[in-house]
C-alpha cells in the first residue's frame, strides 16, 4: 500500500513521470528536431498527429460532460474552443491543416484518416475511451503531459526551423499558441489533481493516468519510427516520395 504524498509530493511524483517517460526523449521526436529526419518522415509525422489534435475537443467534451461543476464546465469549454475555433477556419486544428497543407498534404487524406497507422488510430482511440472510462480525476490528470509540451516545443520549433529549409514559421503556427494555453490547461489540471486526489489510492490513480497518457504518446512515435524508418509501412499507410531509395538501402 502506497503511503499518501502531501500535494507537493504527488505534484514531485508527476514531474517524475515526465522527466522520464514524456516524449521530448524518444527517437523520433531526437531526430526530428535534429536535422535527421527525411521530409517524408516529417510529412508522416504530421499527417499521423492530426488524428490526436482532431480526437482533443473531443475528449475534452467528454470530460466537460462529466463535470458536475459549471465554472469547472467554463473553465474546461475553452479548451475546446482553441482546438475547433469559433468559426471554421480557426483554432488549432485548422492551424495543424495549414502545417499539412505547406507540406503538400491532400486534405482529405489527412482529414480522413485513411493513410494514417494503426497504432496512431489505437493511440488516439486508447486515450478517448480512458477519458470516458476512467474517474475524471484520472481523466484530468491524463492532460497533465501538457505540463511538460511548453518544452518539448521550443526544442521542435527551434530544431525544425535551423534544419529543414522547407520549414518556415507560418508552417509551424499552430505552435505559437501552444504553450501559454498549455501552462494554462496544466496549472488548472495540476491543481485540480492536487486537491482532488485525497487517498493514496486516488494519488497512485492520477500518476497512473500520466504514465499511461506518456505511453500512448510514446506509442505513436514508435509506430512513426518503425514504420518509416525501419519497415515497410502498413500497406494503406502514406508512402512519402523518399520512401522506396531508402528502403533498398535497408535491404
Ligand atoms: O507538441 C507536443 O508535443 C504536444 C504534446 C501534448 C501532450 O503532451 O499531450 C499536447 C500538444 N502538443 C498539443 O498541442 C495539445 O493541444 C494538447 C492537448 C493535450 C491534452 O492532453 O489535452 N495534450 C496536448
């Protein structure tokens, strides 16, 4: 039986989590920001994290639907508006539309899904039934990762502007937003996780949910890093230009 943490302690135990499993170290993201990646590979990254930024309002109404709190209803609302916008053309996923579109990305493929992976399909799908499943307690606390992206973003967008000449700022937009509105989403999870995890039960519970939210992130650079740089993609997956040459050479 875990003993129970003071809110400080359970605050330490969750930064631990992503200092060791958030993926600001896996491979992919390294080799993203570092000048490796083929543009293939970015193109592949980029259509594949649509289906996570389109699958965020929606397991945020999901959470939103289970609050029985209106200002905790207020408060999370906005989270959907920056991902839909109010209007269409706004909000972050049009701006994650206009980083597939500078790629040269067919909408409808991106939109539809169709080329996407697999694992990217049962990472997003894995994280929609958790928030439903799930106590809103862990279906909060799931959002965390968001404490540690302000970090990881700088990193990409510093990287990928000095190592890619075909990305420009406008192509990373949907970034700028980013990490205010992170900070803001997570100091509110943070806190609300910190009072509301009152058992050691509930504190394991919400660590739990932050390793699990780690690991399907984890888990969609892997499908990305094993698909395009070390196998044959899924048979309906996005076949990038660069793709064949650097498959004979693995043979
Ligand atoms: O670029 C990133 O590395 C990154 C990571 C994460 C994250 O840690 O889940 C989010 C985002 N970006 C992001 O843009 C975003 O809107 C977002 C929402 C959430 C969430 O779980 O509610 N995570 C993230």
């Amino acid at each position: 039986m875990a003993d129970l943490l003071t809110p400080d302690e359970l605050e330490a135990r969750l930064r631990h989590v992503g200092e060791t499993r958030y993926h600001h170290l896996h491979p992919f993201q390294l080799r993203l920001q570092s000048g490796a990646c083929s543009r293939g590979e970015i193109e592949a990254w980029a259509l594949n994290r649509y289906l996570y930024q389109a699958c965020i309002p929606q397991k945020d109404a999901a959470i939103l639907a289970r609050m029985e709190d209106a200002q905790m209803r207020r408060d999370w609302r906005q989270r959907i508006i920056d991902h839909d916008g109010e209007r269409e053309g706004e909000g972050g996923i049009a701006k994650w539309l206009k980083l597939t579109d500078d790629l040269g990305l067919d909408r409808e493929a991106v939109v539809s899904g169709r080329l996407a992976l697999p694992a990217t399909k049962f990472a997003v799908n894995a994280y929609l039934s958790f928030v439903k499943d799930k106590s809103l307690l862990e279906a909060i606390a799931s959002s965390l990762t968001e404490l540690f992206s302000p970090m990881v973003i700088k990193t990409r967008v510093s990287g990928m502007l000095a190592n890619y000449d075909f990305i420009t700022p406008e192509t990373l937009a949907y970034f700028t937003a980013r990490p205010v509105q992170a900070k803001r989403d997570s100091d509110f999870a943070l806190a609300y996780v910190k009072e509301n995890a009152k058992t050691p039960e509930q504190q394991q519970a919400a660590i739990g949910a932050l390793e699990f939210k780690c690991s399907m992130l984890w888990a969609m650079l892997d499908a990305l890093e094993h698909a395009y740089l070390y196998a044959q993609p899924w048979p309906d997956a996005f076949v990038p230009a660069d793709a064949p040459a650097k498959r004979e050479a693995a043979e």
